[in-house]
C-alpha cells in the first residue's frame, strides 16, 4: 500500500470515528432530554397529587377545629366533679369522634408524607401546601394526646376524690390511645403541646 492509499484509508478512518462520535453525542443529548422530560412530568404529577391530597387535609383540618373547639368548650373547660360524672359517657362519645378526624387525617399524612417531607419543589405553592401540612397535622395530633392527658388527668382527680371520701360510686374510665406527640419536620419542636395543670377540678358542693 502506498503512501497516497494509506492518507485515504486514514481519512476514512477518521471519518468513521468522527461519524460515531457524533452518533453517540447525539444518542446522549437525546437521552439527558428523555430523562429531563421524564423527571418534568414526574415533578408536574407530584404538585398536582399534593395539590389534590392537601384540599382533602385542608377539609379535614377545618372538621378537626371545629371538634377541637367543642370538646374545648363541653369538656376541657369542665371545673366541677359532678359536670364530669353526669355527661362521662357524652364526653367519651364526643372522644370517639375525635378519633374519627384523627383517623381521616392520619390516611392524609400517609397521602402527603413521601411527598412533602423533607421535600422541595420548584413550584412555590406546592412547598407553602407541604409546609402548611407539615405544621398542621403535627399540631393536630399533638392537640388531641393534649387534650386525652388533660381530660385523664380530671378523671384521675375524680376518682382520687371519691376514694379520699370513702365513696362506693364506680370510679370514671380513662380514655386510651395508642397515639403520642409528634415533631414531624424534626426541628424538635412539638407543636399543639402544652403542660398539663393540676387542682383544676373541685367538688360543685363546696361553693354551695
């Protein structure tokens, strides 16, 4: 082969690879699109899925104040011994409803938690949803483990009373619960949780 076939083969050489190298450039900028595309419309369903799941949290979350504050205003405000042992099982049906809402919100955070914790989207109004569930639902359920202590610690002080007065009535039951604070985001914070106080209930006779 002489020099002047060698040049020609060398070009075609060169040609070739120039050509494949293109190809694959091509076949990766290609890909990195699919793969962009793809994450896109992965990210696009994930802000419609919580846009979703946060206007049922936001409807439950309305239902949750509104038991809040009725057993706030029935029960949590009760001063006297007899106010709890004549309306016990209205106040555990109310408790029962509670834990109702606390259900329908925990089916919420089992929709929103791989969604919104320790997540960030490029869409504000999905991390100001996530943000707002985050805080709400923390707070909720600490509210009710708050409101279960304070409303057991009144049955406790009823039943102490009755046996420091050597009475024979049946003492009240305890509301129980499997659920305890919670810090959902992890800043130590524990939202909707307060300190129980003690001596808030007395015997209705004693201002008579």
């Amino acid at each position: 082969m002489n020099l002047k076939e060698q040049k020609k083969k060398n070009k075609h050489v060169i040609l070739f690879l120039a050509i494949g190298f293109a190809i694959l450039v091509c076949i990766i900028i290609v890909y990195i699109i699919i793969n962009y595309v793809s994450d896109q419309n992965a990210i696009k369903k994930e802000v419609e899925e919580v846009d979703t799941s946060y206007e049922t949290f936001k409807n439950h979350m309305n239902t949750f104040n509104e038991k809040r504050e009725e057993i706030y205003d029935d029960i949590i405000k009760v001063t006297y011994y007899q106010q709890l042992k004549e309306q016990d099982s209205t106040f555990k049906q109310l408790f029962q409803e509670y834990e109702k809402v606390i259900a329908d919100l925990d089916q919420d955070y089992k929709a929103l938690e791989g969604k919104c914790i320790n997540r960030l989207y490029p869409d504000v109004s999905a991390n100001n949803k996530c943000e707002a569930f985050v805080v709400g639902y923390e707070e909720a359920i600490n509210t009710y483990v708050y409101d279960i202590e304070l409303y057991n610690q009144k049955v406790d002080d009823y039943n102490e009373w009755l046996i420091s007065n050597n009475s024979e009535e049946a003492p009240l039951e305890e509301i129980t619960t499997d659920k305890d604070y919670i810090d959902v985001d992890g800043d130590r914070v524990y939202r909707g949780k307060e300190e129980i106080e003690d001596g808030e209930l007395q015997n209705e006779t004693e201002d008579e």
